[in-house]
C-alpha cells in the first residue's frame, strides 16, 4: 500500500485518477444502499484523506475544482430563483418557510448552549441546520413521480424560502467577514457594499435588456450556450471575490440574472451533471480535512441535533400547515423533505472558519450532522407512505380542519395536459393544431428556439428543451396525460447527437409513463426499430399523407381547410 500511494502521489494524473475510481466505487455502494452522493463523496473525502488512505495530497488542484463547483451549485440555485415565482409565492410556502428556519435557529441555539458550546457556535450550528438539501428533495421526489403532488409542490414553495435565507446568511457573512480581515474599517465595508451595488445595477441591466435575446441566439448552439452559462458564472463568482463579497454570491447573481428567461430549464438539466462532478471534489476536500478522532468526540452533540433536524423540523411544518388548514398527510409528506441538512450548511460552516469566528471542530460536527440525517431522510422520503401509515394513530391531532386541498388532488385540472409533444416544426405543429381543434389540452417542447417563439404566439403552451435529456424529461408535466408524441426530425440534435427519439422512448420507459407513446419515422427500418424500442405507435408522414391525399382522390372530397395562418420562413421540418 505505501508503494501505491507514493506511485499516486508522484504524478498529479495518477491521483485525481484514483479519486474518481474510489469515487466511482463508494458511489456504487452508496447506490445499493440507495444513499444520495453527498454521503458517499463524504465518504471518499474520508477514505482518501490522511485518517485512511491518504490519497488526495493534491490540496492546491483540489481546492481550484472544488471553488468551482461551489459557483456553479451557487449558479444553479439563482437559476432557480426566478423573480416573477418569487412574487407569486403562496402563503403555505412562506409561512412554513419561515416558520421552519426560525423554529430551528432558536431551538438550535437554544440545544448547542445545552451541550456546552459557546454562543456564537450555537448560532452558527442552529442557523446551518436551517438549510434542507434541494438537490436531495428534487431528486427523491422526481424518483417517486411526487414533484407535482400538493406536498411536492408545497415543498418546492419553502425550500425557495430557504434559498433567500442562504443569500442572505451569505451577504451578512461577507459583510462581516471584511470586517474580521485585521485592520478593515468601515469604510472598507462601505465600500465593498458599494461594489455589491453596481454589481447589482448591472445584473438587473443585464437581465432587462440583454439576457433574453442573447440567450436566445446562443441556444441555436446548444453547446455554446452551455460554455457560455460556466463562462458566465465563473467570470461573476470571480469578480464576486474580486470585490470582497464573495465568490459564492457572484455565482448566484450569475444565475439569477438568467432565471427569468425561457431556457433556464435546458442550462439547469445541462449542468447538473457537472454540478456533481464538480462537487465531489468539495466533499472530497471537506472529508479529507476530517479528523476521525475529533468526529468521535462529537459523536453526542451531532447525534442530539440529528434527532432535532430528523423529528423537529417535520414537526414544526406539521404543526404550521395544520394551524393553515392542510390535513395531516399532507403536512407529515411535506415535513419529511426538510428532515435533512444540505451542501449549504457545510459552506457556510466552512465561511465561518475561514473568517475565524468557530473552529473547524463545529464544521465536523455539522459534517457528521449532515452524514446522519442525509441518510436517515434519505429512506424517510423513499418510504414516506409506509412511514405515515405506522405514526398515522399517533397524528391525529394534526387533522385537517377544512378548505384546504386533499393530498390526493395532484396536479390542478389547470396544469393536466392531454397530449405532450415533443417537435414543433411543421409537422408537429400541424399535429398541435389538430389536436387543440379536436378538444385536446397540448403541451409542446422544442429545441429551437424560433420555433418555441412562434408555437407561443399560436397559443399553446411550450418550453424550451432537449428531448434527449432524461432530468429535463422528468420534470414535464406527464401526470394524466394520454400521449408523448415525437415529431422532431430523424437527423442529429441536440449535445449528445443521440437519436431524440429513442432518447425519449426510454426516458418515458425509465418514468413510467402510464400514456401512449408515438414517434414519427420516415423509413420501414427505423420504424421497426422505434417499434422495438417500445413505441405504442409509429406515425410515417409521406406514408401517412399518400394515404389520406388517395382517399381524397378516390372519393372527391374536398381538402380539410387550414386551421392557422401559413407557417413562418424557418418553420422547416426537415433538414436542407
């Protein structure tokens, strides 16, 4: 073992190449136990750190990976908050929100002075067990088709809530943080909130008059546009620390500056994946800086606040939907999602130490924290009925009083759609119309942008999005709906040039989609091979036309009459 791990350490290669094979083995593991990553990157942080293995030694390399990671995390979250959502939040979503986050600060606080921590640890540890993981609760409840459910959606609502309280926490810390470095003075702090400003004026700049129609011609390149959403976090998380407020805030600037623009959905699905890769070196840094002596002697106080995140926070939501209206199981399911900590309570841990104010014995003890309630609400959520159906006897004290809306309702009638379909160019399009005369509710999805544009001046309610990306997929509204039709061309689209169609056809399969699904094919082989990829039905346009055009010949009868105005020049179905 010496000899491997002096051969590691020779060549920089060698050890991020072992990282991601240990990262790759513990993350398998973690799989079987159907742990999220997070406790397994922990993990590999653990196991490759100098406690066991010794492997990550790299720390400079480490950190610069790691750095990033946190600006695009910070980049996804701002995707997220979009303004116009922000205003139309319902009551439900803010006072549970709020409720949660002061009941778990004050109690916190209250439990860390109890086991003996100084007062500003217990502020820090109360204020970072506020924050529930949205990457853990999306995932879980996109996993169990509950993401448009009444909990689902209620969910979603407060952990928006909570992601204003991480801007803020963020912007105090900064603030404080440049008045901690030495002899900083007011006027340093004065000035850097001056810089914050303009940086802000810019955003809202950039957001009324630029971000719209640039990125709306950068999506005609689906690649650029994802180099230019990382180039664009990158360059404000750096000029964020360039101006002494961070890089944390600067990404999350990044992303609110593109929220509010249709194809905030497309670069969120895109980044994901790079989010989490990039992410494991953060976990890895932060576990590798572990000392499994100091997290033994914090063993008590984490597994007292993990029995205060785990049974707590629930109770608290319960207790603040049913003061609402909302009946038990309603309140329970939606309570479950914040039995959990989340990536942001250890940056902010780690914001702390860095500026001085805890030791970095409190970052593992919220490590440790993290690691326990994480896996425990990790199997919380995925059992969440079977769990509610054993504590029912003991909620009935929660019932519903009356006017809320059952658990049961799912998604509102206005939010069911009939018919999903994927491509809307001319032949998709023209199956919309159709449709939308026959009395059917339709919901499109296309990759172009100009086709986007124009399907929503007709009507129909459309996203921007690719086909071919399985997350995108799942987060369309397929509760209730009949039929997924795929009108989109046979050449090569989208990042990964995969076929669309069979793309979609297993992304369905994967969610088990209760409708029908259709694809269009233009020859006899890739019709057989749509067939047996699992396609309910295959539509061949010039097959399909010859028919109809020779019944209108054999009968004359007149043409059916266009149902909309001729389409636009660009409007082409087929490739040149």
């Amino acid at each position: 073992m010496p000899l491997i791990t002096e051969a590691i350490s020779s060549y920089i290669f060698y050890e991020i190449a072992a990282l991601l094979v240990l990262a790759a083995a513990v993350g398998f593991v973690g799989l079987l136990l159907r742990q999220p990553l997070i406790v397994s990157f922990i993990a590999v942080g653990i196991l490759a750190g100098p406690s066991v293995l010794n492997v990550a030694q790299s720390d400079e390399y480490i950190d610069l990976l790691a750095e990033l990671g946190i600006a695009v995390l910070l980049f996804l979250v701002g995707l997220k908050l979009d303004l116009k959502l922000i205003r139309t939040l319902g009551p439900v979503a803010l006072m549970t929100g709020l409720g949660q986050v002061a009941f778990t600060t004050i109690f916190g606080f209250l439990i860390g002075l109890a086991l003996g921590l100084d007062a500003v640890t217990s502020f820090y540890v109360a204020v970072a067990l506020t924050f529930s993981s949205t990457i853990i609760i999306v995932k879980l409840l996109s996993d169990k088709r509950e993401i448009d459910s009444l909990h689902g959606r209620i969910a979603l609502g407060f952990l928006i809530v909570q992601d204003l309280v991480v801007v803020f926490a963020m912007i105090v810390l900064s603030a404080i943080g440049i008045g901690a470095q030495g002899d900083a003075a007011l006027t340093d702090i004065l000035e850097v909130f001056g810089y914050g400003l303009a940086m802000l004026v810019a955003v809202g700049l950039f957001i009324r008059y630029l971000a719209n129609p640039l990125v709306e011609r950068l999506s005609r390149a689906p690649e650029l546009l994802l180099s230019f959403a990382i180039g664009w976090a990158a360059l404000l998380a750096a000029l964020g620390h360039y101006f002494g407020f961070g890089k944390e805030l600067g990404g999350l600037l990044a992303g609110v500056s593109l929220a509010s623009t249709p194809f905030r959905e497309a670069i969120a699905a895109r980044l994901s994946s790079l989010r989490d890769f990039l992410l494991l070196f953060f976990f890895i840094a932060l576990g590798a800086s572990l000392d499994l002596s100091v997290l033994g002697a914090s063993l008590v106080a984490a597994i007292v606040f993990s029995l205060f995140v785990l049974i707590g926070n629930p109770l608290i939501v319960l207790i603040i939907m049913r003061a609402m209206g909302y009946r038990k199981r309603t309140g329970f399911l939606a309570g479950l999602t914040v039995a959990q900590i989340s990536e942001f309570s250890l940056i902010f841990m780690a914001m702390g130490v860095s500026i001085g104010h805890v030791a970095a014995e409190a970052l593992g003890l919220v490590t440790l924290v993290g690691l326990i309630t994480i896996a425990a609400s990790t199997y919380m959520i995925t059992y969440s009925h079977q769990l509610y159906a054993r504590l029912e006897p003991m909620l009935r004290v929660f019932n519903r009083r009356s006017g809320q809306p059952d658990e049961e309702a799912g998604i509102s009638e206005a939010h069911r759609y009939d018919v999903l379909i994927f491509g809307l160019g001319r032949y998709g399009l023209a199956i919309a119309r159709q449709l939308r005369a026959a009395g059917q509710r339709v919901y499109g999805v296309d990759f172009d942008p100009i086709a986007v544009r124009y399907a929503r001046a007709q009507g129909f309610d459309v996203v921007y999005g690719d086909a071919t990306d399985p997350e995108f997929v799942a987060h369309l509204p397929l509760e209730g709906a009949a039929w997924a039709v795929s009108a989109v061309p046979e050449h090569d689209t989208g990042v990964t040039h995969e076929d669309p169609r069979l793309s979609l056809i297993h992304s369905l399969r994967e969610l088990k989609f209760t409708g029908r699904i259709a694809v269009s094919a233009h020859h006899d082989d890739a019709a057989e091979e749509m067939e047996a990829a699992g396609a309910d039905l295959v539509l061949m346009p010039f097959r399909d036309a010859a028919s109809q055009a020779a019944a209108l010949i054999a009968t004359d009868a007149p043409p059916p009459a266009p149902l909309e105005p001729a389409d636009p020049e660009g409007q082409k179905e087929f490739a040149p």
